[in-house]
C-alpha cells in the first residue's frame, strides 16, 4: 500500500513537472521564433506582420478573434484606458479614436467576458498567465458592461480576494498593451522566460 502512494506521488511530480517544462519550452520556443521573424521583418523594413502572427492564435480562439487582436495591436496608438481598482474588483473604461478600431474593442471585450464566464479559455499564445485564475473563476465573477460616450465601460467583481487581485493585475496589462503594444507583450515574455 506506502509502495503503491509512493509511485503514485512521484508519477503526480513527473506529470506537473513536465506540465511546467512543456510551458518554459513553449515560451522559449516562441521567443525564438518570435525574434526570428521579428528580425527578418524589421531587415525587410515590414515591422510586425500582425495578420500572420503565430502568437495571437490560440488552441481555442477562432479566425475572427485572432484578427481582433492583430487590428487592436496594429492600432494600439488609438486606444486609451482608464481603470479604477475597486477593493472588490475593477471598473475600466477603454476607448478608441478610430470607429473602425472602437467596433473591434467592443467586439473582443464582449466576446472575452463572455468566455470568462462560461470557463471558455481561448488560450491565446500570448496570453498572461494572470488570465488562468480569471477563465477557471470566471462563474464566480459579476460582470457589467456598458457602451457609453465614455466608451466600453466594465465593472467586474468577486468575493474572492486571489481573483480580484487577478482582476488587478490583468487590468495594468491591458493597458500596458493599449499604451506599448506589442512591445509590451514582448517585455512581458521576456521576463517569464527569464524567470
């Protein structure tokens, strides 16, 4: 019996040990190829080629999703945020000047609260870690979402203090993303990769 929980405890550290190097991999191997073609981009003088970006895929995202994504990083520069840390969550207000852009933020942001919800991680390469507490408690949280002149208000809350912290923390990384764009993303990488 002490045999059989022994082989069952180690075959558990295996099984999360290499969950663990499967992700650092991941993250290596996209760093790399991210690099990559960043370099032969920026040598053909292109910039990121946003519409054929491998990151902003996803083991569940749809076609129309990743391109959402492409056109709010390709026009990061319209979009400007506000956001209020409420003791029990978070009000953000995120707007763009372009109407074309500001249709595409609506769409994403009704889309992902809508997926937070029902559990429904679009597993988005580049996503933040920070958003894995937030799709496996997303029944836990209240959600509010407005379109005013303001622009797209949400107001998202929880009794549980580990998801309003991760309620927090992924609201400074939107709006890192919607100040620096893709060079955000990459920063953040980086420093995953590093640790």
């Amino acid at each position: 019996m002490r045999k059989s929980k022994i082989v069952i405890g180690v075959a558990l550290v295996a099984i999360g040990l290499g969950v663990a190097f499967k992700d650092t991999i991941q993250m290596r191997m996209y760093a790399v190829m991210h690099s990559s073609m960043h370099d032969r981009h920026s040598a053909n003088g292109m910039g990121h080629d946003m519409q054929n970006m491998p990151g902003l895929r996803g083991g569940n995202a749809s076609q129309a999703e990743s391109d959402e994504l492409a056109v709010m990083f390709e026009n990061f520069d319209t979009i400007t945020r506000e956001v209020t840390n409420l003791p029990n969550g978070i009000r953000t207000v995120t707007r763009s000047s372009d109407e074309d852009v500001m249709a595409v933020l609506v769409s994403h942001v009704v889309g992902m609260v809508d997926r937070v919800g029902r559990g429904d991680d679009p597993q988005i390469f580049i996503q933040s870690p920070t958003l894995d507490i937030l799709f496996a408690n997303g029944a836990e949280m209240q959600s509010q979402i407005e379109v005013t002149e303001e622009g797209i208000v949400v107001v998202r809350t929880s009794a549980d203090p580990d998801v309003v912290a991760g309620l927090h923390t992924h609201a400074a990384e939107v709006t890192d993303m919607a100040e620096r764009g893709m060079q955000a993303v990459h920063d953040a990488m980086t420093q995953r990769v590093g640790n």
